[in-house]
C-alpha cells in the first residue's frame, strides 16, 4: 500500500493539541504507588486467562448455542447450581502444562500474566480451605493448577497475578448477580435462579470473597497483581477499603487493577474490555482484550483478531501511555486454542526486532496520527465520529522517538512539530543499525527510507535527538 503519507501526515501534525481524559484516580499523589507500578509501566504487555468449569460446555448447554461471552453460560442458561456443580466431577484438563503457558507468554513477548482464581461463576481454580467448590476438592483433576503456573512464571521472571471476582458470585448464598437492562439480556426483577443464591451479601464477602483473597495472597508466594472486576454496586468505599486492607497487608507490593469498586483506591485504571481510547491518555492504565469475541473457551468462536492488528493495538496502546491486557481462553482439557498460540507467537517475534520501542516506552508526543473527529458523522452517543488513522504511531524513550510505520511510504517519511535536533535514524530491523539520510529544517524532520519495508507488520525506525531530554509528552 503506497498511501500519500506526507499529505496524510501534515494534516495529522496540525492536529497536535488535543486534551487527554484526566485518569479517574489520582496515581500519582502516592510514592508507594508509583513506586509498586514501575515494573508494570515497563512491562505494557500482558497475558490475561480466563479458564474455568465453564470451557467445558464451551457455549452450548442442552444443545442450545449461546452468543457472546462464554464464561457467562451459567447466568444466560440459567443453569441451576446442582447441574453446575457436575460440570466439576467432569473437569479433567490432564493436557494442562504450566510450563507449556508459560512458556507462551514469553514467546509472545509478554511481561506478566493474570489468570482466573475465581469467575462469577464462583468456582475457585485453586485449593482452598473456604469453599470445596474448587478445583482441588470437587473435580477428578485434583491438582492446584495455580501453584504449577506460579512455579513456571517466576522461572521466566514473569510476573504472576490473579483475577478474583469480589463482587459477582453465582455459587455462593449472598454473592451479587448482574441485573440488566442490557441489549443482550433482560432487566431481571430478581436476577437470581436459584433459592440456594439467596442471602445476605455481607455474608458472601466476609465468609468467602475476603478469605479467599487472603488465601491467593498467601499461598503463591509474590503475586503482582490482584484483577477485580465487576463491583456493580455493592462494592462500595467501604467494603472497597477492607479488601485493599487485606492486600496491603499480605502483599503490599500486589498491585490493584481499576475494577475494584470504591472511589480511588485502585493502583490503576482499567478502560472497558477492549476499549482503546481514541486519544493519549495520562496516568497508568490498561485496556484488557480478547483474541476472539470470548474470554472463557467457546468451540464455535473462530472469530480471530489477526496478528497485524493485534501488534497495532499493542503499539497504538503504548503510545497513548497505556498496558495491553492480552486474552487466551484454555479448553477444558487445558490446551490453549492453537490460532491463538500462533498469532501470539507472530507478535512475539515482532518484539523480538523492535521490543527496544515498546518495554519501558512512553506516549507519542504528537497526538494527531491517531485521527481526527469527523465533522459530519456522529457515533452512537450522538458526539463527533473519531476517525482512526492506522499509519504510524510513535512511543518514546529519553533522547529518542520511535516511529512505527504501519504504511510504508514511498521514499521520505515526513515529521512535523520535532523539537529538537536530529542526531541519527536507523531501523530498528537493520542490525547494522546504518543511518538513514535525514534532513531537518527547524521542526520539520524528513527521513530517507530504503524501497522496501524490512517488516511486513510494521518497521521501526529510531531517531536519535542531541539532547538525552525526553522527547515524551
Ligand atoms: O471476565 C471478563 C468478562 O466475563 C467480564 N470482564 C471480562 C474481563 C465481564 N463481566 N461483565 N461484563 C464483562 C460485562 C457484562 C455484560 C453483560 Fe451480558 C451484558 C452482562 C449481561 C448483559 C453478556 C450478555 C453477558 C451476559 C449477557
């Protein structure tokens, strides 16, 4: 694709200025925060598992299919808790291999890794001593699959973390149920199912949510992150403030994600599942993300994100200053769909070339590649349509930009709005690292470019300023 990029580019550079959403919560009041966080802003990619009782329906009970989101099949077939609680006699994943997981992670390049301790569904993935609905006591498997993933990451210096739904709980008297309206599902009267969901929702979080933390936090030696998610409402500042409590004093180095409910207690901010924002965005924040359109295993979910556009998405989220929580859904034998081992494998060797741009990188300090908001067309909300550009994105290191180039242009790429002054450029593929011809008049910077794009997914090349200052915004 030859597009004219320089034209694209210099309506893109008029566009510089643009105000970034303000982060909900207020990061950087706190040193021990910031302090906690620093690994985990260098880290920017992360894998995300969802694997639970539910990957063994997979999206079908009773020889109905169900759409969307397949951990969710207990709540949309309403499945009563004592047919639930047979799919655990049936789950036997004898192919699961933590150090096979593992061992994915870092071939795709990725930092840490967050897995489910505990759906909404309720079912615990690890031994624990407060409910025996878990993988240890109540399925055939019998082992702790937790301790086996938590062994095989710190040997890769992978960071390991849990999700823990503390709000929604679908097994235990008391837990909360989602109640709609939604598009999808209808606004319940009473969104339970089942008498044995009946009871008091401080009963469920003293007696279970809170002793299970405490469990995760104690038996799996440093965990990096606790991943709330879903408080609805009844996570409120208080019950907020006794779970952070309980992290704090087990872990004070575990980080909190931004789904714990409760104001400004989270360590960072969690968009929306795989919302990216149109536009850079301050303070530490992560977008989580499918591979598919399910995070929990679904048979008939062939709908994969290509491996060119997950590497985009992960480019475009740094260089708006944000973490890429990355999705792989295990069957109920334990095996990681093949499509996706292969696209994360794709991106992993792409990092492999050009990770210098993406581990500890900060946001572009232009802002108008990302696109502009359409003067005419309106999104669903009724505001200005953002139109994105998927050409280039830029991330920085002290003393350097990096340029991701998307489209390769045809002869010269075309900055406006540089401040400072050029040193060198190279490719970031080139190991020779030869320096490119580069010509700069005041803010404008041209870069020669070989014929060829030495990356069919993107190519980097690295400018070098004369000054070590930042060229972050
Ligand atoms: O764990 C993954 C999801 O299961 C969880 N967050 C990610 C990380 C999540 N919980 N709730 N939601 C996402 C959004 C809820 C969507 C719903 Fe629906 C819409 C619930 C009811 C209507 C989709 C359609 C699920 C059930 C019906």
């Amino acid at each position: 694709m030859n597009a004219p990029i320089t034209r694209t580019l210099l309506i893109a550079m008029a566009l510089t200025t643009f105000s970034a959403t303000p982060a909900q919560t207020d990061q950087h009041q706190d040193p021990q925060r910031e302090e906690r966080l620093a690994w985990w802003q260098e880290a920017k990619f992360g894998m995300f598992i969802h694997w639970g009782l539910y990957a063994l329906p997979a999206g079908e009970w009773k020889g109905q299919s169900y759409s969307g989101i397949g951990e969710w099949i207990m709540y949309k077939a309403r499945i009563p808790l004592a047919e639930y609680e047979q799919l655990a006699t049936q789950f036997n994943p004898v192919k699961f291999d933590a150090e096979a997981w593992a061992q994915l992670a870092q071939d795709a390049g990725m930092k840490y890794l967050v897995i489910t301790s505990k759906h909404h569904d309720g079912f615990a993935m690890f031994g624990s001593q407060t409910d025996a609905f878990n993988i240890v006591d109540a399925t055939p498997f019998k082992r702790d699959p937790m301790k086996e993933l938590a062994a095989a990451c710190a040997k890769r210096n992978i960071k390991f973390g849990f999700y823990y739904s503390q709000a929604q709980d679908w097994h235990a008297p008391g837990g909360a149920i989602w109640q709609g309206p939604h598009e999808d599902a209808p606004a319940w009267e009473n969104p339970r199912w089942d008498v044995r969901q009946e009871g008091d929702f401080d009963t469920y979080f003293n007696e279970k949510a809170i002793p299970q933390v405490r469990e995760l936090l104690s038996n799996y030696g440093p965990v990096a992150i606790i991943w709330f998610d879903t408080p609805l409402n009844v996570v409120n500042v208080e019950r907020a403030a006794r779970l952070v409590k309980v992290v704090r004093e087990l872990q004070p180095n575990c980080l909190i994600n931004g789904r714990l409910g409760g104001e400004n207690q989270s360590d960072y901010d969690s968009e929306g599942d795989n919302a990216i924002p149109d536009l850079s965005r301050a303070g530490a924040w992560e977008t989580p993300a499918t591979l598919n359109d399910t995070w929990g295993f679904k048979k008939n979910d062939h709908h994969w994100k290509k491996p060119e556009d997950l590497t985009f998405k992960l480019v475009d989220i740094v260089s708006k200053g944000g973490n890429y929580l990355l999705n792989v859904g295990p069957d109920g034998e334990g095996v990681i769909p093949l499509p996706g081992c292969d696209m994360l494998r794709v991106v992993g060797r792409w990092l492999k070339v050009n990770g210098e741009a993406i581990y500890g990188a900060g946001r572009s300090p232009f802002g108008g590649e990302f696109g502009v908001f359409s003067k005419s067309k309106t999104d669903r909300h009724g505001k200005p349509l953002f139109e994105a550009r998927r050409t280039w994105r830029c991330t920085t290191k002290p003393g350097k930009l990096y340029l991701h180039l998307f489209t390769w242009p045809t002869g010269k790429f075309e900055l406006t709005g540089v401040k400072g002054a050029v040193t060198t450029a190279y490719l970031l593929a080139d190991p020779q690292r030869t320096p490119l011809q580069v010509t700069q008049t005041g803010e404008k910077v041209s870069i020669t470019l070989p014929e060829k794009a030495p990356d069919t997914i993107a190519s980097v090349v690295a400018v070098e300023f004369q000054n070590q200052e930042s060229q972050e915004k």
